[in-house]
C-alpha cells in the first residue's frame, strides 16, 4: 500500500497529470508524469476502468500495481505527480512484468524530460 503522503487523491491531480504530463505507453501499462511545484511527494494515482474486468478483478490490479509502486518511489522526484492506467491486458500480467513496465516507462518519461521534449 502507498503511504498517505504518496497517494494522489484530488481529480485536479489526476487532470493535470494526465493533459500536461509525458505519457509512456507500455503493454499493460499508460503511464502518465508530470513535475509540479510541491515537494511532498511524489504522488502516485492508479485508475483501473471496467475494460480491466469485473470489480474483484480491477481492485486485485490496483493493489498490484500500488504495491509495485511504492517500490519505486525512491527513484522518483519530489515533486513527481504519476498516473498509472491499467490497460484491459493488465488482468493478466504478473507483478514482476508489471514492475518491469512501470520501471521502463518511468525511464522513458524521464529521458524525455532531460533531453526536453
């Protein structure tokens, strides 16, 4: 489970991050990040549709995925805001190929950013 500090939890958040932020799409994953101005974070929000499965199936993904997360936060910035979306296929993926996936699409977004795209 994230920490309350790391979850992302205003739909304003979720907007920005995903109309302003760099998207990385992988097969399971879209991955939305976006750098804002407060330092608390980063802060991680999951969203998980009905195109996922039924809703046992969608809360078993985001729990995953939260958890894989969490992991991951030490490699964030501060003021990183991310969206993790499920893809339908997400159902069906391990944990490991879901880290793996977060983990490559949070490098891609990251090149992206240094190189200013």
């Amino acid at each position: 489970m994230l920490p309350a500090r790391n979850r992302m939890k205003r739909s304003t958040e979720f907007d920005n991050t995903v109309r302003f932020g760099i998207r990385a799409v992988q097969p399971d994953l879209v991955i939305h990040a976006h750098r804002g101005v407060d330092e608390t974070g980063p802060r991680v929000g999951v969203v998980v549709t009905k195109a996922v499965g039924s809703a046992v199936e969608r809360h078993r993904v985001a729990r995953r995925l939260r958890h894989v997360a969490r992991r991951l936060l030490t490699d964030m910035d501060r003021r990183e805001l991310v969206v993790i979306r499920a893809l339908a296929s997400s159902r069906c993926a391990t944990s490991t190929r879901l880290e793996e996936q977060l983990k490559a699409g949070l490098r891609r977004i990251h090149e992206r950013t240094r190189t200013g795209r």
